[in-house]
C-alpha cells in the first residue's frame, strides 16, 4: 500500500504495535515521534504495559490495551482507524507464531499503511532459512517458521525500517531492502542518548557487564569466561555482571561455569540471574558497571543489525569492548570511542591491562566530542523529521 497523508491538520497520526518483546523500541519511537509533533497512539500488550507503564504514561499519549487475542487485537485497531484516520502503523518487530497468524497479519498489512523493523538478513533475505538443530538432532521449527513468514510477507509492507544507530547510513541491510522490495526504509536508533557520552575513566576497580539473554546464538559467554578464570586475572580485584536471563542448556551451562568460577574464588566475583530480569534491578546494574563486553556472534548480526550493546554502552556510560569483526565498515565514528579486540588473545590482553590498571583511554577520550555531535538526540530528531516528510511526499 502507498503512503498518503489521512490524518487532518499538518501533524501525522501514528500507531505504534507491539505484544510480544520490544518495550524499549517502543518507548524510544514514542519519544522521537513526539519530538517533531507526531500525534502518537500506542496498542500495547498488558505484558508491554506493564514494564514501561510508568514511563509511557509520562509522556501524555493515547494507550490502548490490546486483547491476547491476535485476531481481536486487530480488529481493535481496525475500529480505531475507522474513526481515527492515521498515516502509519509502525510494528516495532513483525513476528507470527503460526500459520494462521501468518494470514491474520497478512489481510491486515494488505489493509493499511505499515512499517515494520528489518531485523535479521536470515529471517527476511536468506535464500533458504537457518538450519539449527535442538538436543537431538531436532529442527528448530521456529526458525524455520520465521523465514517463510518474513519471506512471504516482506512485499506487503508500506515501508521498512532499520534499528540503527546512524543517521543515513550505508548499513547493508538497507542495500538487501531496497535491492529486493524497492520500498522506503527510515533509520530508527534502538535506543537513544538522553544526556552526552562520557564514561567513568577513574573507577577504583572495573565492573564488567555483559546485557541481555545468555544464549549461543547471540554472544560466546564462555570465551569471556575462560578468561576470568585465568590465573592472572582470577584474583584481581573486579566483577562481572552476567544481566540476562539463561536460555536453553548453553544458558544454564554459563551459568554453572560462573559459579565455578565463584567457588574458585571463594567470593561472588561474578552475578548471574536464574530469571528474568526486572527493569529497575537491570538499569541499576548497568548505571553501577564500567565497562560493558559485547562477545557477539558477527554471525547472528550479519549485514548490519545491530546489537543493543551499543545503545547501552551509550545511554548507561560505559566504556565498550567489542569484536573489531563486528562492523560492516571502519568507518563507522563509535568504533573510535571502543576498545575493540580481533581474537581470543587480545581479549584476555585487554581484560588484563583493564585489571591492571595499564589500560590508556585516551583514544577513546580524545574521540568523546566527535560522537556525542554524531548520536545526540537532536540528531536524531531533525533526521527523522526529514525522513518523514520525505517518506510521504516521495509517493504522492
């Protein structure tokens, strides 16, 4: 479906869905979107809701509870827009859980103006899906649901977006999007910056925090772990924050090495959560932190997408330590504000100088300014103003 202005008046109508899992997507798009005087109406899930509550209800925006039922819960929206015409629903992440939501997405989409986030080169361009095996040689079905549905759904959207941290950027992703459905594609950073970037350089003793769930496919804890245990480094004086919750046995099996780890110690070196984490209890770790470890998979975020590390490492202050394989250019202005490593070895060479307190920061100081112009929120701001207007007047 083109894009076309509905709404009265000079200001754009927006929907933001979201039922599942991207509550800070949620709350980041709100926040942009009211900065450049877009009328925004929110259908949430009570799960949504209930984690970000209290900040959405700050922000004076229309919230509408969405039934748990998928088939209801667009027929909500169908109704509102009856009587509430509106320019654009944006899906923070598009995810069917069957076949038969699948179809519902489907005629809905078809229906009415949507953008939706491009997360995953494999769920959405992949020529054949990710073939994973589960325990005994058990195809992860979901994995292979995800990319028929993304395949057969992708040249219904109105437009895309990418969860990035740039402001007209060249991320591949974009390149496969425009390659394959020639349709419209907006930047829309994860998370953004309140204040300025500046880190703590003159902490007593490095708390190390690794953010989001223990699984295998996003990050290799294990690796990071190996090198805690070292004999050089084991009885330094640091910590590690393990911030997510396990997933699956490679999850539990961090979780056993952690306290391994801990034993061998003979103190609580290292935290860890059995479950999820609540948001409050996850913010306080991260403001307390130093340095923030990124072991990502350069696999899972193949083309482009982006880890929220970044964001964290931005918005909560800490220092970044990152796979240099991670980046799709070395161009880009945050690789200079990051300690960045190319293998194992130089890893543990920089978790030891850290612990030492041998480590020279002074790349990462001298690069402070250049970033905080690059990644303000005004940035942000005024380019995605531009992008709108340009989004809409491209198709009239």
């Amino acid at each position: 479906m083109k894009l076309h202005k509905k709404s009265k008046g000079d200001n754009y109508h927006f929907i933001i869905f979201e039922r599942e899992t991207e509550e800070e997507s949620v709350l980041t798009k709100t926040k942009l979107l009211l900065a450049i005087n877009v009328r925004v109406t929110l259908f949430l899930s009570t799960k949504i809701i209930n984690l970000i509550g209290d900040e959405i209800k700050q922000l004076n925006v229309d919230i509408n509870v969405l039934d748990i039922n998928l088939n209801k819960s667009l027929h909500q929206i169908n109704e509102f827009i009856e009587k509430n015409p509106i320019d654009l629903i944006l899906f923070t992440r598009f995810n069917a859980n069957s076949y038969k939501e699948f179809i519902l997405f489907k005629r809905f989409i078809k229906k009415h103006p949507v953008c939706t986030l491009l997360d995953n080169y494999y769920r959405w361009f992949s020529p054949f899906p990710l073939i994973e095996f589960n325990g005994w040689k058990i195809l992860k079905r979901s994995k292979i649901y995800g990319w028929l549905f993304c395949r057969g759904m992708f040249k219904y959207f109105s437009c895309y977006f990418i969860s990035e941290i740039h402001t007209n950027s060249d991320n591949p992703l974009k390149e496969l999007v425009r390659k394959n459905t020639q349709k419209p594609i907006l930047d829309f950073p994860f998370k953004v910056m309140e204040n300025k970037y500046f880190p703590n350089f003159k902490f007593s003793k490095p708390i190390f925090v690794i953010p989001g769930m223990i699984s295998e496919e996003r990050r290799d804890y294990f690796s990071v772990l190996k090198v805690f245990e070292n004999e050089e480094i084991i009885n330094k004086n640091w910590e590690l924050v393990l911030l997510g919750k396990p997933i699956g046995t490679y999850g539990k099996k961090g979780l056993v090495y952690a306290s391994k780890i801990n034993n061998k110690c003979g103190c609580e070196k290292i935290k860890y959560f059995n479950e999820y984490i609540p948001k409050k209890v996850f913010e306080d770790f991260m403001m307390a932190g130093t340095h923030i470890i990124a072991p990502v998979n350069p696999k899972f975020y193949l083309f482009g997408k982006d880890t929220g590390s970044i964001y964290d490492m931005l918005k909560y202050n800490l220092i970044g330590i990152f796979p240099n394989a991670y980046f799709y250019s070395d161009k880009l202005p945050e690789r200079n504000v990051m300690i960045l490593y190319e293998n194992k070895i130089d890893f543990s060479k920089v978790i030891y100088d850290i612990v030492n307190n041998e480590f020279n920061y002074i790349n990462v100081i001298n690069n402070l300014n250049i970033l905080n112009e690059k990644f303000s929120k005004e940035t942000y701001v005024k380019s995605i103003a531009s992008a709108i207007d340009e989004l809409f007047s491209m198709q009239e």
